[in-house]
C-alpha cells in the first residue's frame, strides 16, 4: 500500500462537494437513470467492467473504495482533516491483486516506485479539480 499526504489550500467541505459531484454523475450514469442518490457505504454500481463498492463514506472525514473487474483489484482512500491553511488529505492504495513474493526485490522496489508516483499524480489531479471546481 502506498500513502501520501499533502496539504491544500481549500476546504474537506470542498473537497467532498467536488468528490459528491463525480460520484453522484457515475452512480447515476450506471444505473442508467436520474434518480436522486444518497452516498452512503456499501453503495455498489458497475461501470463498464468494473465493479465499484464504496466501504466507507463519511463526508467531510473519508471515503475509501474498492474497484474490481478481472485484471485489477484496486482499493483507494482518501482521508480528510481542516487545518488551519486548508485541509490536509491522506490518499492510499492498494493494489490487491499485486503479490510481491513472486517478484523479485529490484521488481517490486520498481512497482512501488511507479506505484507511489501514480498516487502523488492521482492526488494532484483529484486537487486541481476541486480547485477548479471552486472557480465555477
């Protein structure tokens, strides 16, 4: 599992009204409708070949979900705290379906390597809508 932590300069209200948006329009586009949805844990949608299970949503605190199909098994967290600059946001995942003792060291130091560079970009891309979401 790898984790980063960052601090920004907007809100764990802002950013969970940016991350409520995304998830309502996918939830909505997956069941192929426009009912009104409540975000909740164990909510479960498909989309695509992916299926989708959020295991913890507590807004303005943490939302963590798992993604799987058969090629991946992806479990994501981003966990929220107000600061006194911001928020401070707490993203980890897991790749599960990785198993590092049929690697080799250098391979799995390689992964991790990615692994962890993949996160700090998904954290900043997540960031930079939120802000640009605030612009609107």
């Amino acid at each position: 599992m790898i984790t980063i932590i960052k601090e920004f300069n907007f809100t764990a209200n802002d950013f969970f009204n940016y991350l409520d948006k995304q998830l309502i329009y996918s939830i909505k586009k997956s069941r192929n409708n426009d009912m009104p949805v409540k975000l909740v844990s164990g909510i479960r949608y498909q989309q695509d070949d992916i299926e989708t299970v959020i295991t913890t949503y507590k807004r303005g605190e943490a939302y963590e979900a798992s993604f799987k199909n058969s090629r991946m098994d992806v479990f994501i967290s981003y966990h929220t705290q107000d600061t006194e600059n911001g928020v401070k946001i707490t993203f980890s995942e897991e790749i599960k379906n990785y198993d590092p003792a049929s690697h080799g060291k250098f391979n799995n130091w390689l992964y991790n390597v990615q692994l962890k560079h993949g996160a700090k970009k998904e954290l900043k891309q997540m960031a930079d809508n939120v802000k640009e979401s605030l612009l609107v």
